[in-house]
C-alpha cells in the first residue's frame, strides 16, 4: 500500500498566502513604513489618508494581529 504523498510545506504555505493575503493591502502597509507616516504613503500612493488607513485595517483582519499601533504623530 502506498503511503499518502505529504504536499510541499512551500507551496502549501504560498498557496495560503495567496488564497488569503490581498498583495495591494501588503503594498500599502510596506509603503506606510517607508514613508513614516500614513499621510506620506497616501501621497505617494495617490490615495487618500482614509484610504490608507482602510487597507491597514483590511490587513490587519487579514493577518488577525495589529501591525501598527495607533495613537500619536509617530507610526
């Protein structure tokens, strides 16, 4: 008897992300980080603020942890 084939843990750990993870929500939050600010990313994004702030909250959801704690001028 055959034992049953065990799937790659890459390809299923790829696949998860890709099911799962929006790649514009992870976009937007590695540019909120490089621009220190989420006013600076939605300028460089050409999105509004509220935008911005949305999509970090979507991934978030996504992810189920908080990546940015809120609450001051400094991300």
């Amino acid at each position: 008897m055959a034992s049953p084939s065990v799937p790659d843990t890459e390809w299923v750990g790829r696949r998860f992300l890709n099911d799962r993870l929006d790649w514009n929500l992870l976009r937007t939050y590695l540019v909120i980080g490089q621009e220190g600010s989420m006013s600076r990313a939605a300028a460089r994004l050409h999105i509004t603020q509220s935008a911005v702030s949305q999509a970090l909250k979507r991934l978030e959801e996504q992810l189920d942890c908080v990546l940015i704690v809120r609450g001051g001028p400094a991300l």
